[in-house]
C-alpha cells in the first residue's frame, strides 16, 4: 500500500493516505513533547521503537480478541491502519499509583492499588487534557453509552493481557493511555501503546524505563526506549 499524501501532523506522528479510503498510513517521528507540547525536545530512534513496539502488543491483543487499528507494519517508522474517527477521550488505567494520580492524592508513587483505576481525560493540549467522567462525556456526545462502555471493558482486558505479557519481560506495567475511534461503527482500539504511553518499570531494579525518562530529565531515554524494544521482540534486532 503506497502513501499518498499528506493529511495531518500531530506531536508524535504524521498520517498519510492511502489508495483505500478506509486506511491511513501513520509514521512515528522521533520528536517528544511533555506537558502538553511546552517541552520539546527528541529521542533518536523513539519513532522506530514506538511503531514496532506497538505492532507487537497490538498483534497480541487481536489474538485476545480485542479490536485494533492496526492491519501491518509498513517499515520501520510506518504502520497501515484503518481510518477511525477518534472518540476525543484518553482512557489511563493504572496498576500503581504514580505520575498525576500521585500529586492529585498526595500519594507516594509506587503505592500499591487494592484494584486497577480507570480514568477519563478530554483530549485538549490547550485545556490540558483535563479529567472527565462518563457524564462529562454523554453530556458532551463525545460517545455514546454503549461506546463508553465499551472502552471501559476493553481498556481492562487490555490490561488483563499486556501486565502479564511485560512482567514476563522484566517490565512492570505501572498504568498507560489509551484512545479509541470508531470503524464501520465498531470501537476499535487506535492511536499507540508504546513507552511514550506506558509506565514501564525495571522489575529487579526499579528503573523507569519509559517516557517518565524524558518528562522528568533523567537521561538514557535512547537506551531506554532501546532496551524495551529488544525485550518486547525478544531478541536483539536492528534498530
Ligand atoms: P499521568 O500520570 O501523567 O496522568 O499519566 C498516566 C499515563 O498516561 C502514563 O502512562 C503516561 C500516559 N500519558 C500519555 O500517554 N499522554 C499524556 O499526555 C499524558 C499526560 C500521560
Ligand atoms: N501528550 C503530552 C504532551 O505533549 C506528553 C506526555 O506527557 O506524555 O505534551
């Protein structure tokens, strides 16, 4: 499938049509942005990791059953996906408490959760994404119950599947982001899961092995990214 032209640029990714209307070609840039775009900055090879990163837990999540927007790895920065048009709402479930929920209660990170959090933010970088509950978004139309619902079920058995899949990797997953869009009226899975998305912490040693790298300037982003790369295709593959 051959790229086309131009359609959209966002902080992460650019996304270019198709021959098919029905799918997007999405390319992963190197370029990290934190607090809603105020930092700038990149990480070589963070393209690369995400786009293959989030192929990998994509295909396992389809073998789980779960609906995503992936149809095939292009290239190394390239992924084929189906068009969505996306219910403006990030889901974040957490297994731990860390980064926002942390501030937000006044909890240590690391703290343990009696069960997983979901949580609902409003995809606005001039808003700074603020937090949203299931009235919020029926009031709003941003989806529907049955939808909202959906994401909720879906967003858990993700979970369900991919903290076993990285604690066999030596990776604790700690919480992470999510977005959906609908397709032919299905919600499917959409956007990235990637260490850009995901708190990954080393399990023997603690380390953060994830965007946190980059938000809070602790250095080795690149071998980090690198690192859950290699793990996650279970190997040491070129990048
Ligand atoms: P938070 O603790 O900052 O709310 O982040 C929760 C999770 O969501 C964490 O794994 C990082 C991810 N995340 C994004 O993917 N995009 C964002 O814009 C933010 C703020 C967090
Ligand atoms: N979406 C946030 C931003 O650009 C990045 C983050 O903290 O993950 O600015």
């Amino acid at each position: 499938m051959e790229k086309r032209t131009f359609l959209y640029e966002g902080k992460a990714k650019r996304i270019y049509t198709t021959d098919d209307e029905d799918l997007v070609i999405i390319e992963y840039k190197d370029d990290a942005t934190a607090f809603d775009g105020k930092k700038k900055g990149s990480i070589e090879c963070k393209g690369i990791v995400n786009n293959r990163v989030s192929a990998v837990l994509f295909r396992r999540l389809e073998e789980h059953g779960i609906p995503t927007h992936m149809v095939k790895l292009v290239n190394g920065r390239q992924m084929l996906t189906k068009k969505l048009s996306i219910i403006p709402v990030e889901v974040v479930v957490r297994n731990k408490v860390a980064g926002s929920l942390a501030e937000r209660l006044g909890l240590k990170e690391g703290t343990p959760l009696a069960r997983p959090v979901l949580e609902f933010y409003y995809k606005s970088d001039e808003l700074h994404d603020p937090m949203v509950n299931d009235y919020h978004i029926l009031a709003m139309g941003w989806a529907t119950a049955e939808q909202l619902e959906e994401m909720r079920t879906l967003a858990f058995r993700i979970n369900q599947v991919l903290q076993p899949f990285f604690l066999e990797r030596g990776l604790e997953l700690v919480d992470f982001k999510l977005e959906f869009g609908l397709h032919k009226g299905r919600v499917i899975l959409g956007d990235e899961i990637s260490p850009d998305t995901c708190r990954l912490w080393d399990v023997s040693t603690g380390e953060k092995m994830d965007k946190d790298r980059f938000r809070r300037d602790l250095g080795k982003e690149r071998e980090a990214y690198i690192e859950v790369l290699q793990r996650i295709e279970g190997g040491a593959q070129d990048v």
